[in-house]
C-alpha cells in the first residue's frame, strides 16, 4: 500500500520548505521585480483596499457541506510531522501557521475527490480502507494495524485521519480508472515515433540537473546578481538541501519541485546552461549564469548516456577500512595518523590482503557487496571508476569521525539499456495523460466547489 506516502507529498514538500535553514540572503535595497505577465487585466499601479492575512483565518472549512475542522488539521500536521521524524512544537509557530493552510488545502481536495467519486457511484467499503490501513501500518510503521492507532493517539493524530487520507487515494483512483482511462488513447504511429526519437539519440549525454533561476532586467541586474551570489555561498556550504533553497528562491516553474528540471540533453538547456553542464562534474554547484532574463545556479546531480552502458550503474564488491581517532585527537595528531594509515594501505597487495593491513593498522575492516558507483559521493564516484581490482582510495575523514580507505574487490559493469517495448512506451504515454486529466479534472473540481471558511 503505497497510498500514505503518496498523499503526503504535499505536506511532506511543505514540512520540507518550513524546517530549512533559518538563514535568509537580504534583499538588496532598491530591488525591483516586474508583474507576471498574465491575461488579466491588472494595473500596474495597483492599490489593495483593506488587509488580507490567510495566516489570521482559522484553519476549518465546509466543503459542499462537508466539514473540515481544526482538529482535523491539527492530528494531519501531528501525523506529517511523524513522517518526518520531526515533533510538532519543534516546528516554529509562523510555520506551523503556512503548513496548517497547506494541509488545509488538501484536505479540500481529499474532501472534493471522495465527493466527485461517489456522485458516480464509486466507493471504497470500510474493510478495504482497514486492509489497506493494515498494510501502511506494515510498510510506513513498522508496526501492526491493532497497534497503530494508539501510536497515532500519542503523537496527536488519530486512525480516523489516517483512514480519511487512504480513503480519498482509494476512491481518486478507483474514480480515474473508471471515468479516465478508458477515453485514453495512444496510436501505434505515436509509440513508434517515440522509439525511433530514442533510437536516434542512442549515445547521446543527458544531464540531470536542478536549478535556481533569479529574474533580473536592466533595471536591477547588479542587486540580483549580488544576491545570486550570496545565495550560492549560501548552498555551497552544504548545510541544507538544495532542493530547499531552490523551494524558497527560484522564481521558475520548477520552484515547486525543487528546481528539478529531470534528465535533459544539453540541445534541450539554454546555450549556456548546456556549456556549464558539459563542464561540470556530478554533485558540482555553478553559478551564478547569466541567462535570458536573469541568472542560474546549477546543480548537476548525475549524468549519462542515452541506451549507453552507464560506468555509475556498475556495482562495486568493497573492503572498507576505519582507523577512530580518539576523543581530544589534535589536528597534527591526526594528521601523522592518516600519514602512518596512507603508508599501510601501500601495502596492500590486493582484497586478500586487507585483514591482516587493518590488523597492523588497527582499523576495522567492513564489507559490502552490492554498492552501485552512484550511491557514493560524487567525490569518491571519480576515484572509484579509476580504480583497478584490489586497488585502494586515498584515504578521506574527518578528526571527529576518523580515517577511511575504500579497497575495490570486484566490479560488475553495468549492460547497455535496452529500448523500451512498445507496450512499456504506450503504458507510461497513458498513464502520463490520465495525471494530467485528473489535475485538470481536480482545478474543475476546486472551481465549482461551494466552501465556506470558518
């Protein structure tokens, strides 16, 4: 049952953007940001008569004569924050303000599909919501489904808002299968010209990439790159994701979803941005980058090569050795340590060798026999995939954590992509279509909805 984790993605985005870094990059003064362009026909000289705060409005609503209320609210946030492993009153109180809207809003949409659902005759029957309740007891908990509830209970949530979320996920997609999917079509012609798209780009570089883009005319191009500026500093001390600066900052359409733009090729980015991709190396921050209209910060999280075998898919056979500093360890302490502990690993005469290495040095000694190249950091894939069997990494740490080495005992090369079957095409094209009629079906939804706020 996959519908817990699923539906919280609104919530858990939001949890995301309210616990990041309290650090702010200032506005530089005298910064000025043109209106949107939009079909509506808003002057520029704008003047609001009276005050609007959404944060003063008390979270509750009746959605088409169903209610909503604070407490339902209340135990959805306590059950967010549970996912995230993070204590509601951990949460400061401006942004326990924005998440309680957030969730808010979705409960309106839970509210609205279980509505349209049965307006159709489509139900979900209490026992399937108590196997499906069951299974997420298993799969999210670890726990059982008799004992979730007083877990729940003790957080400040409840089975009951639970159920409703599993309910309203049941009921949508039992909703779209019936009234959806079958008015979706994907022609023979289509799922062939998408094949023969990839076969052409066959070897072909792609780049998955994240970016923060800031808008900028002439009129504030200094300030905005000032604050591009500072914004990158800000991201290249490693402090929080950079999904969440991205979240906070970037004013592209990509904002909500972290500045993700997904795997593209470089014909596909802007010129410049497909320079700095090229140049970049996995797990690499650039920027900023002047580009139309503003400037970029660039995060190249991998790349690879279309229906090519990829070096980073390959999985590595490891030995890893740790030599612990202990507590009070000075800088010049550990430092003749990892020098005594480089000297060792010259000793090294292939994986065979490595216990009784680790036995002089008084390291440990860890195996691992199914780690992919791409699952370490980007800083260790480079010297990883230069690395012969047998062969051992510069030692790396910290004097807090000690010393490693990594010793490759055996690689399994990854095979070239094979293309998609015809089916595998046609599936993903459909499956694509119904998302995007259910978000249309969902903004209609959201139109005719009589909702009253309390």
């Amino acid at each position: 049952m996959k519908s817990f984790a699923a539906g919280q993605a609104l919530s858990v985005a939001a949890l995301a953007m309210a616990m990041a870094a309290q650090a702010q990059v200032p506005s530089q003064p005298g910064t000025q940001q043109g209106a949107p362009e939009s079909s509506l026909d808003i002057p520029a000289n704008l003047q609001i008569f009276g005050k609007v705060d959404p944060n003063v409005r008390k979270p509750t609503a009746i959605v088409n004569d169903t209610v909503i209320t604070g407490t339902d609210v209340d135990q959805r946030l306590a059950l967010v924050a549970s996912y995230n492993n993070v204590s509601v009153d951990k949460i400061p109180p401006e942004d326990r303000d924005r998440l309680r809207l957030q969730i808010l809003r979705q409960l309106i949409d839970e509210t609205l599909q279980i509505q349209e659902a049965k307006s159709v005759d489509v139900t979900v029957t209490p026992s399937e919501i108590q196997q499906a309740f069951d299974r997420t007891a298993v799969g999210n908990f670890k726990t059982t489904g008799d004992k979730l509830p007083a877990y729940l209970r003790s957080i400040g949530s409840s089975d009951r808002v639970l159920k409703r979320e599993i309910e309203a996920e049941l009921a949508w997609q039992r909703y779209l299968r019936r009234r959806v999917t079958p008015f979706v079509n994907v022609g023979d012609e289509e799922v062939k010209g998408i094949l023969d798209r990839m076969k052409a780009a066959q070897g072909t570089q792609e780049f998955n990439v994240k970016e923060i883009y800031l808008k900028a005319d002439a009129s504030n191009e200094q300030q905005v790159y000032a604050q591009a500026r500072a914004l990158l500093a800000e991201v290249q001390k490693g402090q929080q994701p950079f999904e969440n600066f991205a979240r906070q900052y970037s004013e592209a359409s990509t904002r909500s979803a972290g500045g993700d733009l997904g795997w593209v090729r470089a014909s596909v980015l802007p010129p410049e941005l497909a320079q700095a991709a090229q140049e970049m190396q996995v797990g690499q921050v650039a920027g900023p980058i002047e580009t139309e209209g503003g400037f970029s910060i660039l995060y190249l999280t991998d790349k690879r090569q279309v229906l090519t075998a990829d070096p980073r898919s390959a999985r590595l056979s490891l030995k890893q050795l740790t030599v612990r500093f202990p507590e009070g360890t000075t800088q010049a302490q550990a430092t003749a340590r990892v020098a005594t502990f480089a000297n060792g690993l010259r000793e090294l005469k292939g994986c065979g060798s490595v216990d009784a290495v680790a036995q002089t040095l008084g390291a440990e000694v860890v195996d691992n026999d199914s780690v992919q190249v791409r699952q370490l950091p980007p800083q260790l894939q480079e010297v990883m995939l230069r690395l012969q069997i047998g062969e051992s990494t510069p030692p790396f740490g910290n004097p807090q954590e000690g010393v490693r080495a990594l010793v490759l005992c055996g690689r399994d090369d990854s095979q070239a992509s094979a293309l998609p079957r015809p089916d595998q095409v046609q599936n993903q094209l459909e499956q694509t279509r119904v998302n995007l009629r259910a978000q249309q079906k969902l903004r209609d939804l959201r139109r005719d909805a009589v909702i009253e706020y309390r």
